[in-house]
C-alpha cells in the first residue's frame, strides 16, 4: 500500500481515535500524544516544515503511525 503524499490532521486524528464524539476531541488527542512523547515529539520537529499547515505530509504520516505501531495496512483499513 503506498501511503497519500499529506493528509489532513483532522481526517488523521478521526481515523486513529475513533472513539472520540467529534473532530474536535480527537484532535486533542492526536496533540496530546504528540506532545506527551518527546521522541515522538522530536521525530516530527525534524520533519516538519510548516507547524501551522493543517496537514502530515507523507513521512509525518509514517512517523507517526510508527510510533503508534500500526502498519501501513492497518491504516489503510481505518
């Protein structure tokens, strides 16, 4: 499976955290986990270009998904 080149944070976020009652509080989430993990945290400080985008791009993506230990077709699953 090839990963897509970004993906929105938000849509990101709704597919890991399922759980959450809206975007909003998934999002939460997807930060807090980021924010909690240094090595997480560092991993996509030297990524990431833009802070503010409002999208991961591909190796953010794949960072990330690492981290939370789910594989390239689970994520395609979600």
């Amino acid at each position: 499976m090839i990963l897509p080149r970004t993906i929105l944070k938000q849509d990101l976020a709704k597919k890991l955290y399922p759980q959450s009652s809206n975007t909003t509080s998934a999002m939460q989430l997807l930060r807090k986990e980021i924010k909690v993990s240094q090595e997480l945290s560092s991993k996509l400080d030297k990524l990431t270009r833009n802070k503010r985008a409002h999208y991961f791009t591909h190796k953010e993506l794949e960072v990330i998904l690492e981290h939370i230990g789910i594989s390239q077709e689970e994520f395609a699953g979600l």
